[in-house]
C-alpha cells in the first residue's frame, strides 16, 4: 500500500492486482497484525503493572510505616527494606526517572496511565480490525483469482484434448 505525496494512503482496485501482488499484499498485511498483536501484548503488561502499583498505594497506610517491606531493585530482584514514610512516594515515571507524590497524587497518576494505555489499546484493536478485514478481502479474492485461473487450465485442457481426439480420427 504505496503512499501518495499529499497525506494520505493510495487507494488501490485490488481486483486489478495479479495474484503475485496479492500475495505480497497479504503478506505484508500478516506482518502488520503481527506487530499490532505484540504491541497490545506489550500495553497489556504496562497496563497490568500500572494497575499492581496503584493497588500497592492503596495498601500503604500510616499503619505500614516502620514495617519490613522487598523492595524491588529489578524485576527479579528484590532487597529488604522498611517503610520509612507512607505519607510521601517515590514513582518511577521512565528512565530512571522519579516523581515524589503522595498516596492521592501516585494514586491519579497510575489511574491516568492505566487510562491512557487503554486508549492506546483501543486504538490499535481498531486498526487491527480493519486490517484483518482488509486481510479477509484480499484472501477472497486471490481465492477468486486462484479460482479464474483453474478454470482457463482447464477450458485450454478441455480445447487441446478435443484437437488431439480429431487428430486421431
């Protein structure tokens, strides 16, 4: 799917395109679903992890300063520690980048995300629908072309084996 020089996609007749065009055509549509479904599988864990850290916040509570908590230094690698203020958080917001936020402010901010990753998802489930519908046109028809295809074989089959019975005769 070439691009114009204005702005938008080319709009292509596909049942102009030979089957080999097709083929690539689909193709390259497989491989754009592939990309979008690893890309929802990745926001799926981005949206998971950020909801974990919200429902980690709502546990902190005055009651949990001075206790002994793992506190997480990778994903699968933890060291002891204590809760030394419950009142003040520190949120890493990416690249080794924090924030320091109360229970309420670290609360907003990991719902806001959770919202914002879910309209990222939203977005690319739409897209990926229509590709797959795209997809589901372009399969028709190179069954259609397939289909065309076998029915010349076979009337040039039919034609040749009618001159080869007159020759015989």
């Amino acid at each position: 799917m070439a691009a114009n020089k204005g702005s938008g996609p080319q709009v292509i007749d596909i049942s102009k395109l030979n089957l080999e065009q097709l083929t690539t055509l689909k193709n390259q549509l497989d491989q754009e679903l592939q990309f979008f479904s690893e890309s929802l599988q990745q926001l799926k864990i981005a949206q998971l992890k950020f909801n974990e850290s919200g429902e980690c916040v709502e546990k902190l509570t005055p009651e949990t300063k001075g206790k002994e908590i793992l506190v997480p230094l990778t994903s699968c690698m933890y060291v002891p520690g204590t809760v030394a203020n419950s009142e003040k958080l520190l949120i890493e917001i990416g690249t080794g980048y924090y924030i320091e936020r109360d229970a309420v402010g670290a609360k907003d901010y990991f719902n806001r995300k959770i919202k914002f990753v879910t309209e990222q998802m939203e977005k690319i489930q739409k897209i990926a629908s229509e590709k797959s519908k795209l997809r589901e046109v372009v399969m028709d028809m190179m069954e259609m072309k397939l289909d065309q295809q076998l029915a010349v074989i076979q009337q040039q089959q039919a034609v040749a084996g009618k001159q080869g019975e007159g020759v015989m005769a």
